[in-house]
C-alpha cells in the first residue's frame, strides 16, 4: 500500500440529500473516491476518503427505503427467498 491511499474502514451510509452531503464530506476535509454513478432508477452512488483513510460510500436509493418501509419479517423473506410461515393453531373436535 502507498502512503495517502484509503486503508481504513469502509463505510456504506443511504442519505436523503444525495448531492449536499457529498459537498459537506468535501467540506470536512473528504476528497472524492468513486465519482458519483448511476446505478438504476434512482440508485447512485458515490464514496470518499476521510482524513484518516477511511471510505465513505453514500447512497441514495429508492429500493433499499422501500425495503425499509415493509419490515424485518418481510425483508427477511426477500433477501432470503424463504417463505414466512406462521404456525398453525392445532384444530380443536
């Protein structure tokens, strides 16, 4: 590794206000990393290197809010592809 380049933590934040925090990173000392970059609808990306070496990658992406929104169980179901059961209540004679 040569002196100045990221070397610390690797950090992933979803923002709301995409392009003003980028400028306010900027302004506490961050320099850019990875340009900013579309992704998908909506999806963009961008990272910088803190004065420490750590990299900072922020996101604004509609999917990850959405997924958000629906809840642990139902994104659970989602990421893994395994269905949500619930256990029956044994029926009574």
């Amino acid at each position: 590794m040569t002196s100045g380049s990221p070397a610390g933590v690797i950090l992933n934040w979803h923002v709301d206000d995409f392009a003003a925090t980028l400028d306010r990173l900027v302004e506490l000392g961050a320099t850019q990393h990875d340009p900013i970059t579309e992704r998908g609808a909506g999806f963009v990306t961008a990272s910088v290197v803190d004065p420490f070496g750590n990299v900072l990658r922020v996101m604004a992406n509609p999917h990850y809010l959405e997924m958000l929104a629906a809840g642990p169980a139902d994104r659970a179901g989602r990421r893994t592809g395994v269905p949500q059961y619930r256990t029956a209540t044994p029926a009574t004679s």
